[in-house]
C-alpha cells in the first residue's frame, strides 16, 4: 500500500479505543439512515481506522457503510480489510462495483486476495480486469508464496539516464496519483534492465537540467523475485531503504518492495519465532485471536501430541529403572527440577540463537564458535546450580547418595540441554529448514529423557559401588541442614 | 539515521559475506599501507557494511581506516557502529576529529553515544559542541529512555502556511542535506505550534503558486515526547507512515520519528519477548554474541535460579507424598509427562496472549473473552490428550489406579495452565508490567508444582476409597495392551 499523509481524527494514538467510538457511532447513524452524517464522521479518519470500524459493524450494514465511501477511500479501506470482510463484502456488492474496486487495487494486495478466493470467483475476476491489471495480477500470483516477487508492486516511476531533470520531475509529477512510491525512482535501458535509482530527494535538489545519467547511483542494490520475504525485509532494514527494486533473472526491474510491506513482514517473521518457542504453529496471518477454538485447537493440538509421546519415553525411562526408586524413593522427588533445569537451560540456548539466526548476527561469529559458547555457558551455570540444588537435595533426599547423584547429572543436563539447545537449531539451518521448527519445548522434552537416565544411572551405579553413602546419611544431613539452613 | 540511496556493490544480499571479504582486503591494504586502494575499494560500499568491516579490523587498524572516510562519510560510517566500536575509536582519534564527528552526527545517535560515555567526558564533549547542537543533546538526553523523545531527530523541514508552493520546495532544495527526512514535510505557526501536514508527493505535485495553508492537512496525528516507543512503533506501522512528528505539552513540534528508526524498535521489542519466553534477561541492545561468557551467564543465572528454586517446590511436594509412591513406585513415572504438558499448555497460553498484547489483536477482544478462549482451549486439549496418554499410562503403569490417576490430573493440570498462561500476563500488563516478565517458563514452573499435586493426591484418595483399582489392574492391562498396542 502506499504512503499515507498523516491524518486522523485529533491527535489520539488509542487506535482500537478510537476504531470502537468510530464504530458505534457509524452503526448508530446507519442504524436512522443518516448518510450524510456518515460521510462527515469518516471524512477525517484514516482508511485503516475506518476499514477497523466497518469490519466492526454488523455483516448487514458493511456493504451500506462500504458504499458511502468516495471511490478513492473505498479502495484504500478495501486493502485494509482482513480477508473475511474482503470476501463477505465481494459477495454483497454488485458485480459492477466489484470490479471498480478489484481494478483499482494495488497488485500486491489484489493478488493477496485472489489467492483467498475460490478459483471459480477468481478466474471470473480475473476475465474482467483490465488487459493491463490482467497481465499483472496472473504474474504476480505465479510467484511464490513469501517471496519478493509476490511482496512487489508493479507500480513505480521508471526514468531513462537520458532525461533531463525538470523532465523527470514532470513524470513524478504526472505518475504520482497511480504509483506506490514517488520517493525512490529508478532508471532503466531500453530493455527494462536496472541501470541505476536516485532518491526524489535527489531529483528535488538536482540542477533541472542535468541528466538523470549524471545523478543517479549506480551499482544498484536489488533482489530478485524468488528471493525469500525475510531476506528482503533484512535488505531494507539493514540499509535504511524506503523501498528496494525487485528484478527477474535476467536483471530486468520487475517491481519494487515498499518499507511498509517491510514492517509487516518482520512483524510476521517474529511473531512465528515466538508462536515455534511456544510450540503453537503459526498461521498464514497473525489472526489467532480471530479464529475460532476448533482452529486455536488444530494449532496447538498436533505439537502436544509429540511432545506427550516424546514423554512417553521419559516414563520409560523411569518405569525401566523402578528397582532403583523402590530402593530410595526419595529420589523421585529431584525427577522433575533435573527435568526442568536442563528443559530451562535448553530453552535459553535455543532462544539466543533461534533469534541470533533471525537477526544474523550468529553469521558474522560463526556457527561453531556460536555452539562452543553455548556449552562453555552450559557447563558454567551447570556448576553455578549445582552450588543452589545439592545442599537441598542432600538435605531433602535424606542421603549423600541423593545429593550426590543430583549434583552429577545437572552439570551433565545443562551441558547437554545447553549444546542441543544450540546445535539443533544451527543443523536445521545449515539443512535449509526454519530453525524455529526444532522449538523450544521439543528440546526441552529431549532432555527430560536424557536428563532422567543419566540421573537414575548415576544413583543406580552409587547404590552398586558406593552403598556407605546411602548410610552416610543422617549425620551429614544434620551437619547440611545446620549449615546451610 | 537518514534514509540510504540504495548503493552497494554488486547486486547481492549476502550482507556479512560482503562485509567479511571487505574487512579481509581492508585488512590487508592497510598492512601495507596502499591507502588509495582503500579508498577505492570503499568507494561504492554502503556506510553500514564499511561499518561492518571496521568493527571487524583489529582495534590498531580501525582508526587508520576511519580516518582515510571521507567526513561525510566518516558520519554516516560512525552512526552505524556499535558503541563499544564508537568509543574505543573515540579514544584513538585526536580531540578535534572527536569534536568534527561529534558535532556532526544525528542528534538522536548522538544521545545514544553521550548516554554510554563516561560522564566526564560526556561533560567535555558538550562543552566543546556549537550552541545549537548543545541545547539539541541536552534536550534529548532530558527524556526518558525508550520514549518518543529519546527516539526523535530534531532535524526536520517546517513550513508556514502562507509559503506558496514554489517557495517551499526552495526551502525543501535548501535543507535537504542537512535534514532526516524531505518526505514528511510540517507547518507549523509563529508559536511553532503543529498545525498540518503534507508529503513532499503533495508538494511536488501541487500548482506552484498554491498556498501551503491550501495543500497541507490540517488534523495531524502525532505522539507526545513521553510516548512509549512501541507505541510510536505501532503507529507508523498501523498507518504505513515514514514519520510521526513528535509534540510536547504545548503541542509545540520538537522533532520527529522516522520508519527507519522504529524497525529496529519492532525488532527490539519481538527479541525481548522471546527471550523473555526462553528466560533470558534481554540486554540494552541486540548483542547477545558479541558479549562475554560472564555476561551471558549473568543474564541468564538469575532466571535459572529462581526457577530452580520454585523447583524445590515441587520436590517437596513429592517428598512429602513420599508415602503413595512407595506403594505404587509406578505413579513416578508418570510426573515428568504431567508437568510437561501442563508446561507446553501453560506455555502455548502464554505465548499467544503475550503475542496478542503485542500486536494489539487482544484490545480488540477484550481480556475477559482472551482468557475464557484459552480456558477453554485448555479443557478441550486436555480431553484429546487423556485419549492418547490414558491408555498408555494404564497399560505401563500396570494399573488403573495409574491410568485414572493421570487421566484425572491431566484434565486438571492443562484447564488450570491455560488459564494460568493466559491470566498472569493479561494481570501483569494491567498492572502496568511487562507481560512478557510472566514468562513462559516460570509459567511452566508453576504448573508443575500444582500438576504433581493434584496427581499425588488423586492417586492417594483413589488408592484410600477405591483400592480394587489397583488389584483390577493385570487384567485390563492385558485387554489394553492387547486393543491399544
């Protein structure tokens, strides 16, 4: 979508508090028939506030209140809308109106949409559009999800390096009402390919007859269509772009990716980072709180599951060794801190360089270097719980065997929790899967299962060989618990 | 930072790929002191991956390689550089060249500089700054941090309203060197108060002799110098803004906050919610690899810790139950996979409304319909869990006493984690906290102590009131093992 002016009702930044007053009062005023008053509510109020307010309203008046809008402010309100609204409101247009409103729209989001469709409607649609927007719209949906060519508008200002600059300007000045951006032009050779980009800035400040030849830059930085979304949005925010320029194999300028777009995507990028870390699998938009409880179930139901059965071993593990917690049960009761430290120190590893990926600053340290640290942390907060846990498990498990045995498996735990927490993510990358699917909790039960043999390994192999140290007890809980509680 | 034209070499995107073979050959030009080819092999490099490769440099070279900049350049180079890079080069360079980079810089990178100075040097520093970019600094450095004062450049364009057109892209000509942003250009009136806005889109394509009074919008958006930065955040991203202007109390326009600057706030504030999900202390800035083992250890202990000790809790629990589990060692094997999933569940919860609170989807809900959402979601899933885990549990616990005890505590423990993983954060954020404090592992935590004992004490008043389950168990395990296996 383009850039909007910077208007709105008063100088409020409550959005949702101001879509809510918005809507009831639309509704009231809808409610009487009062359209004229309809009009002078939304004149202020901005596309996105108004598609909030009408996506609001009862399904019954949208298409009323969608009506009342001028052509221009429909089209804008239209992009803003969710899909569903989208959808609920082509079915109770007339045809005509539809299709002013699905010619008008910017390709990426008509495209957007399309896809939403049944393919009956959207082939229909599509042998109404223009030629033009026809051509375009086919083009960008033969993209790939995610990537830069289906992300790109096919709407920006082309100049050639012969044009004079007063020239130029009255292009900008000319193509400004149908482009996405004025703000970075781009100039190509006769065969469209990307020659060079100058900043309007530029333009404005270049003497009016120079030759755009003479003031652009070239050495252009650009991506190509199949370039993955994230990496775009990595492009832009890493050079402080306000758009980048997309071109096809053959380096002919295709379209251009806009800041905006931008900002959603790493929005996306990040709200699926978190929804891996807390095993809920994102959807295709950031509408969980929309879906109803059947969806919300889907999400989280399949990675419960794995991780119910990935515990199922962890039962195993512990049902295999039941002679050694028949003979001191005391021991069950350090199962789940071991469980959960280890779960804890997983997580944490697995966090810093899931984001570290994300952010690519694990790429300029390098992956190996990433792991080492990561096990020397492992190991050195490993020792530092050992300082917190064996004392109490001494004293509450009631033998040196307990505390010992505690202590011996948290430093192994948070050294292994620490390196898979790591390393998994790091060979899920270097695969080319997303290094967020090895998520967090999927660590944390692997380590619950390793963590709980090592423990009761340990106590099996003291009870065999060190059996004093289970009689060793008494006195030495007396002497812990005086000195240390 | 102001926007970037778009140069880099080459056409590729492989950021610190480029910026690691530009640090190699930086390296070994200055080694032999060919400082021309240095010049031109920056020459077409953009400002943040020169900065790259001098952060890169062994600290003896950085400063020979800064000083061989051009001073724009050098300007634009410096702002990029992480801080520690910025003062260690500050230490190296003679006090003038100190002052020349100092006083040309952003005044918001600026304030971010002074704040990690010395103070004494920060004392030094301004007393040798112009009047102009003293009062600037000291202003900004006056805001809080991580509000829209603190983020905001006072490097903008105002208008007035009776400037004609032609006479205000004169002004735009004039300034747009030395000013952030030319596309968001503000009118204000003798008392500077905001009054209206307009793009540079808006003037370029207006008639020249149009007053701007005519062109501009009046009924500005704007945040105050005391809005929290995430807020500023989701404003330029709800409205696909490239700058808010920035007012104090008076409605007086003191600066702005352009996109650039609120991705990184975006992206900011998504790594502090995950690593507040993967208990990790976030630091001031994204640099979690680049810092020191006792740093990290420092920044994750703390959390390790007071989940350890929460911990204790439920070993406690246990022990104190120690009675049940000596009758029926078996139910032991069953803790780990209860936590757990509470844990995931509890965790899952958490996320989306920690999630939702930050992408404003919970607002429009409302927080009392969020959580019956997620208590519901939380007894659905229990049920479709008990139909996986309760036949397992049976079967290798060699009872129905177990397969009972767990299916019980299961429908339990994840209806009360839901609920938990939903309400703290929403709680927390009512109370003006950060919801992501009420992170997902102390959630998990939590639920494991209450999970074990609700499984304990079930398992003990099953074994009290009905023990036949226990005897019933050889033979429905056959039937089960048989059906189920």
């Amino acid at each position: 979508m383009a850039e909007s002016s910077g208007v709105a009702t008063g100088v409020t930044v409550e959005h949702h508090m101001l879509a809510d007053v918005v809507t009831r009062q639309l509704e009231a005023m809808l409610a009487v028939g009062n359209y004229d008053a309809v009009k002078m509510l939304l004149e202020p109020v901005q596309p996105v506030d108004i598609a909030e307010a009408i996506a609001n309203l009862p399904t019954t008046l949208q298409a009323i209140a969608f009506r009342l809008l001028s052509k221009d402010e429909a089209i804008s309100v239209y992009e803003y809308l969710g899909t569903t609204t989208q959808q609920s409101l082509l079915s109770k247009l007339r045809s005509s109106e539809v299709l002013e409103v699905v010619e008008e729209m910017s390709p990426d989001d008509r495209a957007r949409l399309f896809e939403e469709l049944p393919a009956k409607v959207v082939r229909q649609l599509l042998s109404e559009l223009s030629p033009d927007e026809r051509r375009v719209t086919s083009e960008l949906l033969g993209f790939r999800a995610e990537t830069a060519g289906r992300l790109m508008t096919t709407e920006f200002i082309d100049l050639k390096e012969d044009h004079l600059a007063q020239e130029a300007l009255e292009i900008v000045r000319r193509r400004a009402r149908d482009t996405e951006t004025v703000y970075s032009l781009y100039v190509t050779d006769a065969e469209r390919h990307l020659t060079g980009i100058l900043s309007l800035r530029d333009l404005v400040t270049a003497d009016p007859g120079t030759r755009i030849g003479d003031v652009m830059t070239a050495d252009v930085l650009s991506v190509q269509t199949d370039t993955d979304q994230e990496k775009v949005a990595r492009t832009i925010q890493r050079y402080d772009f306000l758009a980048v320029p997309v071109v096809d194999l053959e380096q002919r300028l295709v379209g251009i990716v806009t800041v905006d777009d931008v900002i959603d995507v790493i929005e996306q990028e990040a709200t699926r980072d978190l929804y891996a870390a807390g095993a809920v699998q994102a959807g295709d938009e950031d509408d969980y709180f929309s879906s109803n409880l059947f969806t919300v179930a889907r999400r989280r139901v399949v990675w419960l599951a794995v991780l119910v059965v990935a515990s199922f071993f962890t039962s195993e593990v512990i049902a295999a060794n039941e002679d050694v917690l028949q003979k001191v049960v005391l021991l069950a009761a350090f199962i789940p801190l071991l469980g959960g430290t280890g779960g804890n120190v997983g997580a944490q590893s697995s966090t810093v360089v899931i984001r570290g990926l994300s952010t690519q600053s694990i790429s300029s340290l390098g992956s190996m270097k990433a792991v080492g640290r990561e096990v020397m942390a492992g190991a050195l907060l490993g020792i530092l719980m050992m300082l917190l846990v064996v004392p109490f498990a001494w004293w509450r498990g009631e033998s040196a065997l307990v505390g010992i045995s505690v202590g011996i498996s948290l430093l192994a735990i948070t050294t292994l929790a620490a390196t898979a927490g790591a390393a998994f993510p790091l060979v899920f990358d270097r695969m080319g899967l997303d290094p967020a699917l090895m998520s967090t909790p999927f660590i944390t039960t692997c380590t619950d299962v390793a963590g709980t043999l090592i423990y009761l390994k340990t106590a099996e192999w003291l009870l065999t060989h060190l059996p004093q140290l289970q009689q060793a007890a008494s006195i030495s809980t007396q002497f812990l618990a005086a000195s240390v509680f």
